[in-house]
C-alpha cells in the first residue's frame, strides 16, 4: 500500500485536513527494497519512523486464525479501461469512481490496485507468487484493503490487459488497450483472513482493516515473470502480530 492513498485518506476526513497540510509540499526521502528497504524505512524521515516502532504493521503471516461471524464482504466492482503507472514501487491500475466494498454496513470506495511480488502476506509460513491489493478508502478516512494470493497455472485476462500494458519504467499512465474486470482477480469464495493492520510502505501508517482471501487466484506464469521483469521482488518482509487478533471469516 501507497503514500498516495494515505494522503487521500487524510483529506477524507476535515480532522485530517491539518496533518495533510503539514506533509504537504513536503519531499518524499527515496526508499526501495534493497539499499534503501524495509529495515532502513523507520530512520529515512520521522514520518516514517513507525515502520520501526510501529506494534500493529502489515503483512503478517496467516495462522492459527480464530473462526468468527465477521461483517460480510459484497463486491461492487466496475470493470472498465482504467489508467496503468509505474510509481517507481509497483504496477498500480487508477480506477474511476463508481466501485466499491461492502463491509457490514460500510461502504469503502475503491480508488487503486497494485501488486506485490512475491505475495506480502504468508499462509503458514509460505508467500505465494504474487499479492494484488486493492485499496479503499471510506468518507471518514478509514482505509480497507483487500488483497488476493495470486499462483501460477491458469490464465486471467485482466492481469494480462494491466501487463500488456504496464511501463517498464517509473512515470506517467497508460490506458488499457481492453476492459479490466477487478472481480477476476478476486477468488469465487470470499472466505478470508481479517486483522488490523498497516500500510505495507512508508510511512506505514496503522489505518487499515485488512481483509485477504483464503483462496488463490490462477494466473498465466508469462504474466508473472513480465512484473519480476520490472519489479524483482518489492514485499515488506513478514511482521509480528503482537496482541492482534486473526480472524478467519467463512462467507
């Protein structure tokens, strides 16, 4: 997850307004996956420290989850042509307005997906090949992510249309040559994993309702060797848990 949607988080909410202006105009220190990564994040700028001080971060490994009736999840995504980047950290596809989850009663909009490789979140101690993570943000600022554990061995035309067209290099947005269904990369099952958590970048900030699919999602392994081509391997490693709770939600 992105400084972007943090920054749009803040202005979501009037309380926030203050916090977005102290940032704004404010230049963003150069972090990475390797010289600049994730155990040098938390001293890059004090903004980020909580990327090392932080006792409720993102991803975690999912284990052990405690079975609950939590609030149920209804898609309402639009497929669509949307806009591709390189943010210099990831492939993130820009959706229009118009889609959104259904958690309970809370309705986040959808503003962004990007994808992570290999996945950031573990089941049991293994990363599958790739995570995609969609971001929502609700009126009052909250954040929710859903993320889907992406395997080689299948074919899936909307991953494909984001890769065909994905830049090689950071900046600027290309359009999809065909339409993208976000649905197709969420499992049939919405079953999941439910915890509190972080953004998964800088500056880590504790504001986000996690929510990760138990099942896998089936991909073309073509698609997956195209984002290591750009992006070798940008996961946070793998953070404690702490006194959280794991909830595993059947649906």
């Amino acid at each position: 997850m992105h400084r972007r949607v943090f920054t749009a988080s803040l202005l979501a909410c009037p309380v926030c307004r203050v916090l977005a202006q102290a940032v704004k105009g404010s230049p963003t220190p150069e972090w990475n996956y390797d010289s600049a990564g994730p155990t040098k994040w938390g001293g890059l700028e004090r903004a980020f420290s909580i990327c090392a001080t932080g006792d409720q971060e993102s991803p975690v490994d999912l284990r052990d989850g405690i079975p609950a009736r939590a609030a149920p999840v209804r898609l309402d995504w639009k497929g669509g042509k949307f806009t591709v980047e390189n943010n210099g950290h990831t492939i993130e596809a820009n959706v229009p307005s118009g889609s959104s989850v259904m958690l309970g009663s809370d309705r986040f909009n959808l503003t962004q997906f990007h994808f992570h490789l290999p996945s950031e979140h573990a089941v049991s101690g293994k990363r599958s090949a790739m995570e995609v993570h969609f971001v929502h943000v609700h009126q009052d600022g909250r954040i929710a992510v859903l993320g889907t554990l992406l395997e080689p061995g299948g074919r899936n035309e909307s991953l494909s249309a984001v890769m065909k067209v994905a830049p090689a290099k950071a900046g600027g947005e290309v359009p999809t040559e065909s339409v993208v269904d976000p649905r197709q990369l969420a499992p049939g099952s919405l079953d999941s994993w439910r915890y509190e958590g972080s953004l998964t970048t800088p500056p880590c900030s504790q504001i986000v309702s996690w929510v990760v699919f138990a099942r896998t999602v089936r991909v073309a392994q073509s698609d997956i060797d195209a984002f290591r081509k750009i992006f070798p391997m940008n996961a946070r490693p793998l953070q404690p848990l702490n006194r959280r709770y794991l909830l595993r939600s059947s649906q």
